[in-house]
C-alpha cells in the first residue's frame, strides 16, 4: 500500500495571529501568562499536546477559531501576553548599557552544544548540561548579548522512563514531530531553505538547518533526516547520545563542522565561540580549515581560533571525555580535511595531551582546551579539579595556576520560579528580582516578606506537588496494570503539611541514590513519627546501558512498596524539566548526595533554594560554595575517602544524624501562629545568598565580562588588516620559544630593614636574557605566606619593573608592603609577556631565579 503523506498547516484567522508568534518564542517556557493562554484554550488539549503550544494550535478546528475570537476574556489574555512579549523584546538590556557600542562593532557570540533543555515541550535534552544550556540561552536574551547557538534537531528525544511491575526501568523513545515544534526552516534573502554539506566517509550529508526562538536571540538547529540523504546519514541527527562511538563522531561532526558552515552560509560572522563542553570542538578544526582554505598558514589559523574560542569543560573524570581513535578521525575526518591540505597526524594532535605520541587517541576534551584562549569549569571546585586533571598540558605551571579558571552555574530564575514565589518576590523586592536577579541588593528585601507569607507559599506550593506526585502516581499504576484499589490508594499518598524530601538526578552510581536508604529501620521510624512525620519524593532515569543505575531505581521501587513507606515515599517516572520544575516549587529538603568531587556543579539544588528550599548536600559542586551554614545542611566537611563502603556509611548515619537532630525539629517547631521562625528564617537566606548569585543572568555576565568581550577583543585585534596581528604574534611566540632557554635569571633577592607586618620589602631580580627584549617579558615575584617550607602551591604573583639596564642585564625591582605575618615564602619567575597572553603559564613557559 502506498500512503501518501502532506503536513496540512493550521492557518490561524487574523484575529488569532498573535497565537501563533507566541507559541513560536520559546519565551513561553518562562512566562506562565503565556502557557495560562494555551491551557485556556483547552485544557485537556495542553495535557494531551504535553503542554506545547504549537501541538495545541495544530490541533484546532474552525470551531474553536469562533469561539476564541468571540471570547473577549480570551482575546484581551491573549492581547496581554503578546504586547509583553513585544515589550520584552524592546527592552533597553544590560549589555548595552555596560558594552555600549560592542554590538555595533560587530561582536557576535556563537554558543555550541549538543543539547539544549527549554521546555518539556522541545525535547532536545537528556539532563543538567542539556537544561544549562537552555537557561544559557535564556540569559543571553535578558540580558541582551548578541548571541547565537547552535545544536542538533534530534529525530527521537531522549527516552521516556517507566519502570515494569518489577521496577526495572524500561525506555520508550519520543519522536520529534518537527511540525509540531516551536520550529521553523531557515530561508535566505530569496526565500529559500539554506542547506549546508559535510562529506562523511565516502558521501556528502545535506544538512538542513532550523531555527527556534528564544527571546531576543536564535538557537540555529541542524538536521540530516532528509530524503536526499542515504538512511545512515538520515539517522544521523536520529538520537541524542544515540549510538556507538561511530555515531557519536559523526553527530560531533555535524554539530562542530556544518554548525560553523551553517553560521557562515546564512552570513553570521561571530567573533567569539564557544565550545559547551566537548562535543562540539571539531567547529574549531573546521575554522581551522576555513582560514587555511582561504590561504592561511595551519599554525597562523589554530592561532586565530584559538584567540577567539572560549572552551567550558564540565566533566569531573576523564572517563567523562569521549575520545576517538586514530582510525576513526583517519576515516571520518580525512575526506574532509586532507582535500584542504592537512594530514590526519596534525589533526590528531590537537587532540593529544601529547601532540607527537602516535599511541595516544583524539580527545575531544583536549582538542578544545588547546584550541582555545580562556577555558573554564563549573564550580570553583570544579575549577580546580579541572586544573589537575588538565595539568599535564602544562607541565611548567604551578597547579593553581594551570590555566583554567571556572564560572560558577546558575538557573534560569523566572523559568524555576513558582508562581506563588513570583508574586511574593515581586511585591516586596519589586520586579527589579526578574529584570536584575543580578543585583545582590535587591534580594537584601527577602528579609522584608512576613513569615507566615512566606510559609503559607511554601505550603500552597507543597500542595501542588503532592497532587502532582498522586496524578503521576496513579498514571503509573495503572500503565503497570495495577488493580483498582491500588490505583485509589494513589489518592492518599503523601500529605501538604509533611515535611517534604526531595531527591531526583541520574542514578548514576557516584550520585549514590541509595545512601538514604542504607538504614530502612531508622529510615521507617524517622518518616513515621506521628508528630514529625517526613515524605520523600524521588525522581531520576538511569542511562539506559548503566544496569547498576537501573538496579538502584529497582531497588528503591520495592522499598516503596513496602508497607512502612507506601505512603510517604513516591518514585515520580520519567524524570524531565517539568517535574523538576515541581519538585523545585514544593520540596522542602534537597537531597544531594554525590561522590565528592564527581559533582561538577549540579543546579537543580539551586532551582530549590530560589523556591524557599533548604539543601542537604555533600559539600560538592555549587554547593561548596553556596553552603554557609544558613542556608541548609552539608554532609560531611568536604573530605574524600579511600575507601567507598566505608563513606557510604559515615555519611549515611551523618544524614540521618542531621535528619534527626536538626532539621526536623527545626521544621516542626511551630510558633504560636503555627510558623517555625528559624526554619523560616532558612528559607531566606536560602533565597537571599543562592537566588542572588546561582542565576544564569549573573553567569552568562560573568562569562560576558571575563571571556566574551576580552575575546572579541583578542579577535579584533588579531584580525585588523588580513590578520597581521595574528602573524605578528605567532612569529613572535616563535621566537620566544625558541630563544626561551637563554632567559637566566642571574641573581635575584629580597631586601627589607625589617620584616614585619606593615613593613615594606624590595624585591629585585636580574635577568639575562640575550634572545629575547625586555618587552617580552614579565618579571615576578612569587609569595606566599606559610604553608609548606620550600614549596609554593598557591601563590601570589606580584609584578616588578624594569629598573634599570646595564650591559645584557636588566634589573626588575617592587617594593611590596606585608599585609600577613607568618612564614614568608619569596621565589623568583620570569615568564613571557604579550597582551595577547591571558594567562602566565599559558606557552607553559618559565624561568625560576635556581
Ligand atoms: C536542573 C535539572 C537537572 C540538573 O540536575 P543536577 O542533578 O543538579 O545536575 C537535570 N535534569 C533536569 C530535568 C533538570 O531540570
């Protein structure tokens, strides 16, 4: 049988139009008005389109067009929501008026990453780096950067979860009906759809490009699902993390190569990009291949990609990296690179820790720290932990001063915020907390909200998530084929006064799911005290080939189900934005419980504390810096075991300890009105120091201040006049390198009349450096203060100047005043300086006074 297939489009009446620009702005997914309108169309319809308003418009008749038209409530909702989104459009942003002129000079920002989580409704995310990058996004347009991104338009989303009558998880895959996305083809100035090429192996793929709305700024998305291809191209963009390893490369092929080729066929020319995370590193190999197409020299090109490229690393261990071998960049990356010239060796070692060991594979982790001037992780832990695990790469620089530095995640604060919250925060901190969630000032206001207010939010929210938690419950039930009476008992889990326990994340193994479980005796008496009674909810999937993770869920499920918990604890299936989203509106207690330091940030404990909610987490991640003793509870004092079994069970009994002893009394110890003052109090601080600085806005203008304008900058500069400033400094790092060895310092030292506190010293030392001129290079003094004898691990650099020059030697001397007593610890380096070098270590040269 043959069927013929057409896509009928909804043609909407005038009237009506406004329907259809909001449904195509992904600004919906942080404006509750906005999806208010399409639930008020229907609300079944919303439920039954999984809350995507581009499913809801597509599926209404002529009928309902009269009797929207004709309801005036409707229309001036309607009206409403699309003038705040024009509103929001026009805005005076805070990039122009902190960068004024930036936009003009043509800065363009192009942001890479395989995934992107927006809305329940759009799923092209798996988890936490996915939602990252959609709150990334989301910041962008507030703030108004200019800024583009690139992802994949994924075929299938990432799995559905449901777990069989057994608890073991079970996936069924979602497919992306792109006409029933927030979606559109992107067209050129004739009205054509713009397509680009990549050869893959022995053919060329045709890649279409899309284009999704967020806010202000674009998400430029690429698909190969097209006719023209042969089916093992088509199924390139089938599947998020979908695959082998052959799989995975090609996708990073599409994502990195047609990415930049797309940018560059619809005219974009960004000055600064950057690579989120590893996947999409080979856009900067393509840039490569671009320069060198239009007659650059390959190490004049890396140097041009590399001063315009910012590289986020957010992976712990490098097991986290995927890594490709020689045989699979030979095939995959040679059809595309050597016609331009290259050879698959140089290819390879960009991706080597070691450029010229022909055993080593190609990282994609490497590829982009190498071909990148500013590199960053997530936390400031995890800054350090990226510090050592990238400091091979830089075998001459102190490890605290590798060069990696890290800015801290956030989330995007209206997007996580709930309603009740929302109206509270803008009634005493004003709207200036959704315009400015930047602003540390205004959040000093949470102090002003009445308690019982704050409470009663708090409550109201709770409420909400346990009849959400029911709802799912007894879906759940029933799809497993529960009998009648287990269905109703679904009505009469969980209680909106409990005391409510919130753990949801991948069961993968380092994030222990099971730890609060080590003690079900305990565990059973704490839930069931009738006075203090305590709820849990847990959420999460397990990657579909981690049967450890699965085993975790399984086991979890059949506690559940034992009588002693039945009611109070709840395994919520299919762990996705939107019931993160409620979990973060109700619960009280975030439960976190990672291996330090395999959390490399995490964000959902954030997306609790901007709701009211208290963390109890392993010092990990954000948390190690978002913990301050009032803000919730740390297990543990940061420290790392040998041995694991051991861990597990200190910090479990520390978690029950904590349970125990402080957090539920705190909870229940009600005022006479029925408040409790000090977990209130919590609540807080919790809103006051976390929403205030883990909010992406504050991100995404930390990323702006550091990287993004210094990058585009850099790019200016080194691009003025047919990039002669690149050639510049490429002939002069030649030639520094190659003069490095005969940089002596001769004799160096500190004098001081006497060394006190408050006192001054001189530092001095004397170079000889015959190769290489005063101007390329910068002296230093190195101090630290106690710590260690003879070593120096995290030190101060402090600056001296050249004061004088005799023969072929040249003094550097500062007078430094000592602020700290305590053994003082002084060494000598000198190191090569030019202002396009952003870091000291970053040629992984240096020179120490012996
Ligand atoms: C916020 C969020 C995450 C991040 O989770 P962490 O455990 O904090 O890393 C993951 N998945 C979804 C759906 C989220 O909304």
């Amino acid at each position: 049988m043959k069927v013929y297939e057409f896509n009928v489009k909804t043609k909407l009446p005038d009237k009506l139009r406004p329907l259809e620009q909001i449904a195509h702005n992904l600004w919906y997914s942080w404006n509750w008005e906005a999806r208010e309108l399409f639930r008020m169309i229907n609300m079944e319809l919303w439920e039954q389109c999984e809350h995507n308003p581009v499913w809801v418009l597509s599926k209404l008749t002529d009928k309902d067009f009269r009797r929207l038209v004709g309801d005036p409530v409707f229309m001036n909702v309607m009206d409403n929501v699309h003038e705040r989104l024009n509103e929001y459009k026009m805005l005076p942003k805070w990039f122009d008026l902190a960068h004024g002129g930036k936009r003009e000079e043509g800065m363009q920002i192009a942001y890479f990453s395989a995934e992107y989580g927006i809305h329940e409704s759009v799923k092209l995310y798996s988890g936490g780096l996915g939602v990252l990058s959609g709150d990334h996004c989301k910041s962008a347009s507030d703030i108004g950067i200019p800024f583009i991104a690139v992802g994949l338009l994924y075929r299938n989303g990432y799995f559905h979860q449901y777990l069989n009558s057994d608890g073991w998880q079970q996936q069924s895959i979602p497919y992306n009906d792109f006409h029933r996305m927030p979606v559109t083809p992107v067209k050129d100035a004739n009205g054509n759809e713009i397509y680009v090429q990549v050869r893959i192996a022995e053919s060329d793929v045709n890649v279409k490009v899309w284009k999704l709305e967020i806010g202000v700024i674009t998400l430029y998305l690429l698909d190969t699902d097209l006719t023209t291809n042969i089916p093992q191209h088509r199924s390139i963009t089938a599947q998020l993390y979908g695959g082998d390893s052959d799989m995975r490369l090609k996708q990073e092929i599409i994502l990195g190569i047609a990415g930049v080729r797309a940018l560059k066929a619809m005219g974009f020319r960004p000055t600064v990009y950057h690579l989120n995370e590893g996947h999409p590193s080979f856009a900067a190999l393509e840039r490569i291949r671009l320069c060198v197409e239009e007659g650059m020299n390959l190490r004049t090109a890396a140097e041009v990609v590399k001063k315009s490229t910012l590289f986020t690393t957010h992976t712990p261990v490098p097991a986290g990296f995927d890594v490709f071998s020689f045989d699979q960049i030979k095939k995959y990356l040679g059809p595309i690179f050597e016609p331009s010239g290259f050879n698959i060796n140089q290819i390879m070692g960009f991706g080597r820790e070691n450029p010229f060991n022909e055993s080593e594979s190609f990282a994609m982790a490497i590829a982009g720290i190498r071909l990148s001037t500013f590199r960053n992780g997530v936390s400031a832990l995890h800054g350090e932990v990226s510090r050592q695990m990238f400091k091979n790469l830089w075998s001459n620089a102190l490890d605290n001063y590798v060069p990696i530095g890290h800015v801290t995640n956030g989330v995007h604060l209206p997007t996580f915020i709930a309603e009740s919250f929302k109206m509270i925060y803008t009634r005493y901190l004003s709207e200036a907390w959704y315009y400015k969630p930047y602003d540390f000032d205004v959040w000093n206001d949470v102090e002003k909200i009445p308690d019982n207010a704050f409470f009663d939010a708090k409550r109201k929210q709770r409420e909400r998530l346990v009849i959400f938690a029911r709802e799912r419950l007894k879906k759940q039930v029933m799809k497993r084929g529960g009998t009648a009476s287990e269905i109703a008992k679904a009505d009469d889990v969980l209680n909106s006064d409990t005391l409510t326990i919130g753990f949801a994340r991948r069961f993968a193994t380092y994030k222990r799911g099971y730890l609060l479980f080590m003690d079900e005796e305990r565990l059973a008496k704490i839930l069931n005290n009738p006075e203090r009674p305590v709820q849990i909810i847990i959420a999460g999937k397990a990657h579909p080939k981690d049967d450890g993770g699965k085993e975790i869920i399984k086991k979890i499920f059949h506690i559940c189900r034992k009588p002693e918990f039945r009611d109070k604890i709840v395994f919520v299936e299919d762990y996705d934005i939107e019931v993160a989203r409620h979990l973060a509106h109700g619960v009280d207690i975030w439960l976190n419980t990672p291996l330090r330091p395999m959390e490399a940030s995490g964000t959902s404990g954030m997306k609790i504390a901007a709701n009211g909610g208290l963390n109890l987490s392993i010092l990990d991640g954000w948390w190690a810096e978002g913990y301050n003793g009032e803000t919730g509870w740390a297990i543990g004092a940061g420290e790392e075991y040998d041995k694991q079994d051991y861990q597990d069970f200190v910090e479990s009994m520390e978690l029950y300890d904590k349970l125990e002893n402080e957090i539920i009394p705190l909870f229940y110890n009600r005022d006479k009105v029925g408040i409790p003052r000090e977990w209130t109090h919590m609540m807080k601080q919790a809103v006051k120091v976390c929403a205030a600085f883990f909010n992406t806005s504050r991100m995404v203008m930390e990323y702006t201040d550091k990287y993004y304008v210094q990058l585009h900058e850099l790019y200016k500069d080194i691009s003025f006049n047919g990039f002669e400033g690149a050639s510049k400094y490429l002939e002069w790092k030649e030639n520094v390198i190659s003069g490095w060895d005969s940089v002596e310092i001769a004799e160096s030292g500190v004098q001081a009349d006497s060394i006190e506190m408050g006192g001054y010293v001189t530092f001095e030392a004397k170079i000889r450096s015959p190769k290489i001129d005063n101007e390329s290079l910068a002296v230093y003094a190195v101090v630290e203060f106690d710590g260690e004898s003879g070593v120096l691990k995290n030190p101060k650099f402090i600056a001296l100047e050249l004061a004088e020059k005799n023969g072929d030697i040249s003094t550097y001397k500062a007078h430094f005043r000592i602020d700290n007593a305590g053994k003082m610890k002084v060494g000598f380096a000198a190191v090569p300086f030019h202002k396009y070098l952003k870091n000291i270590f970053e040629l992984n040269l240096v020179m120490w006074a012996k």
